[in-house]
C-alpha cells in the first residue's frame, strides 16, 4: 500500500472543497466520517470492518478536495502494530509452511505476478501510458514498495500511485465482502472490551522491539522492512512461546483506523484526474487479476483441502497490510495467508526491475 506523501504541486493543486478547510478540521471530519461508515459495517460483522470504514471516509474526504495526509511517522507505527497482531496468530512457523507446498505455492505466485505483468504490458501497448508506468502500475507486490521502485526508474510515480491505489480499494473491498457473504463474519467488539486492561511492561517492551526491528527493515532496505522484519521477529519469539504477545484493543481500534485512512486519503482528485485516461484500462485490469486470482484459489482449495477464504486471501493481489487485516480478523490459516503474501513480495522485488525494463523496451 502506498506510503503517505503529498501530490506535487503542478499548478492543479489549487484548495478546492474540502481542501479550503484547516486541516484540524478535515481530520475531524473524516474522523466524524469515520464512525459513520465503521458502525453499521462492525455491526453487520463484517471483517475488518474498522479498517473498511476509515478507509471509505477517507475517499470521500479525499476526492472532495481533502488536502490531508497521515504523518509517515504515523504510517510506520501502524505497520509495526499490524506485525505484532499477525504474529499472534501464526503458530506454524513460514519455512516450514512454504517447503511443504512450495512447488503449488511457486506456480501460484509465478502466475498472479505473471498475469499483472501482462496486463501491464498490454495498457502499455494501446499507448494509453507509457510502458514503464503501466508495468510498476500493474505489479502485483506491496504497493509502497512498487512506487519506491518505480520513481527509481523512471515511472510516473502520479500513475503508479493511482494504480496501486485503486487495486488495494478494489481487493480489500472484494476480499471483505467474500469473507462476509462467505460466511466467516467478524465478531462485532463491543466498545466496553477495547479498555480491558493488559500488562503494562510487557508491552512497552514489546512495541520497543518491534520498533526497533521496523527501523531496522528501513535501514536495510528490505522491501516492506516495517512490516515484514517486525512480523518475522515476533512470529518467532510467539511461536516459540520465548514471548507471549498481548496487545490492548484499542491499540488494534487505531491502527486498522490509521491504515483505512492512509488508504483512502491517498485516493485523491488530483490522482484521479491525472489518470483519467487510464480509469477503465486499470479497473479492467484489476478486475481481470481477481477473477484469476480466485481461480488459483479454486487450485489451492482443490489440490490442498484448505478453507476456501484462507486460499482466496492467500492469492488476492495486494497489498501485504490490508490483506492481513482482513485475514486476522477472520477464521481463515493466518500462517499459510501470510507466506504467499510474503513469497510474492520478495519474488516481485527481485525479478521487478529486470521484468518491467525488459517489457517496457519491447512495448
């Protein structure tokens, strides 16, 4: 999912609508926004229904002329938070989970990388974008990382953005609704169990460490590092029982609110009217790589014997965060969702930037 930034200022970016109001303003406003979306949807239980809700204020506020944006600062806290309540739930460590499926798991993730790909290369072929955008466009790995990578060589990162952007809406939104209708409904949490008090020192220690190992994926470069090195450190010391992992509700409450909102205020006119020309050529697009990511799915349910949500979730095409929201807070095989994530993620970064040269020279 794209990190928080501003849209360059091209002389398009003049206040309109909401933009015309003090940011205190607009923040309270997609707050107040906020529980009107999220309310009916935990009620309903929906999964992941408080980042659904924050993350639909954030559009609306967003394509009003919202000219906010959620602190990086923010963005990486939240990223450390979502490691630390995945690995509460992964009891089987990742490893072992890929080595015992890994050529099913190979084909799955050569395929959804293969077929973004060349929907990338044939929105590049009708001229609609130029080759190199389309391509970084239509990757299918953590969005965040695609547009870091994509500015690096070249893209317009404006499109990119859009196009990353929209599929992350596209695929949390559809994922949701499978898991709803699909009967594996969250459980709405009354509001009395978000204070339910929990030990203190433990968990200062806690976000410490996974602090600390987030900055350190920054450092090193590592593709989604605020995430991926916080979720491997914890999973290990919660599986091994070496640490038990107990996080508040509240804590849970904000961070799936602060990623709906990073998501959705990301969703901005001026993305969109920048990208206009490429509207319908990308929603085809994403639509096309859900629909075959549901049968890969249909593969997984087949050879394996798994949960039908636990393999569509596993295949859906990004991003990294809001599919993890979505599996934790559904009954679906944490472990086996989130090594699929994860192998498609280091097979992208790896082979992306040869991938999108060599298409984009021939397109």
């Amino acid at each position: 999912m794209p990190p928080a930034s501003r849209p360059p200022n091209d002389g398009t970016n003049a206040p309109t609508g909401f933009g015309r109001l003090p940011a205190p303003l607009q923040w309270g406003l997609v707050a107040c926004l906020s529980v009107l979306t999220t309310v009916p949807l935990e009620a309903a239980g929906f999964p992941a229904a408080l980042l659904m809700g924050p993350m639909l204020a954030g559009i609306f506020v967003a394509l009003g002329g919202g000219s906010i944006r959620l602190p990086r600062i923010f963005f990486f806290a939240v990223q450390v938070v979502l490691a630390l309540i995945i690995a509460t739930m992964v009891s089987q460590d990742f490893v072992g989970t890929f080595l015992e499926n890994w050529p099913l798991m190979l084909l799955v993730v050569v395929s959804v990388i293969s077929v973004s790909t060349l929907s990338g290369w044939l929105i590049a072929r009708t001229g609609i974008l130029p080759g190199t955008t389309a391509i970084w466009g239509s990757s299918a790995g953590a969005a965040s990382t695609m547009m870091i990578m994509a500015e690096a060589y070249g893209a317009d990162a404006r499109l990119v953005a859009f196009m990353q952007y929209l599929r992350v809406v596209f695929v949390a939104s559809f994922a949701t609704l499978v898991a709803h209708f699909g009967g594996h409904d969250g459980a709405a949490m009354p509001p009395h169990a978000w204070f339910e008090p929990v030990p203190m020192l433990p968990l200062a220690a806690m976000l410490a460490v996974g602090i600390l190992a987030g900055l350190a994926g920054q450092k090193l470069r590592i593709p989604a590092g605020a995430f991926l090195v916080p979720f491997a450190l914890a999973s290990v010391l919660n599986s091994s029982g070496t640490v038990t992992i107990v996080l508040p509700q509240w804590l849970l409450v904000i961070a799936f609110t602060l990623l709906g909102w990073n998501i959705g205020l990301g969703f901005t006119r001026a993305i969109l009217l920048h990208a206009r020309r490429a509207l319908l050529p990308t929603v085809a697009s994403i639509i096309a790589l859900i629909s075959f990511s549901g049968l890969l799915a249909g593969l997984l349910i087949l050879v394996l014997g798994i949960d039908p949500l636990t393999a569509y979730l596993a295949t859906s095409p990004g991003g990294l965060d809001s599919i993890a929201v979505i599996a934790a807070s559904s009954k679906v095989d944490v472990a086996f969702v989130m090594t699929l994530q994860t192998a498609r993620l280091i097979l992208v970064t790896l082979i992306g930037p040869w991938l999108a040269r060599f298409l984009a020279d021939r397109s």
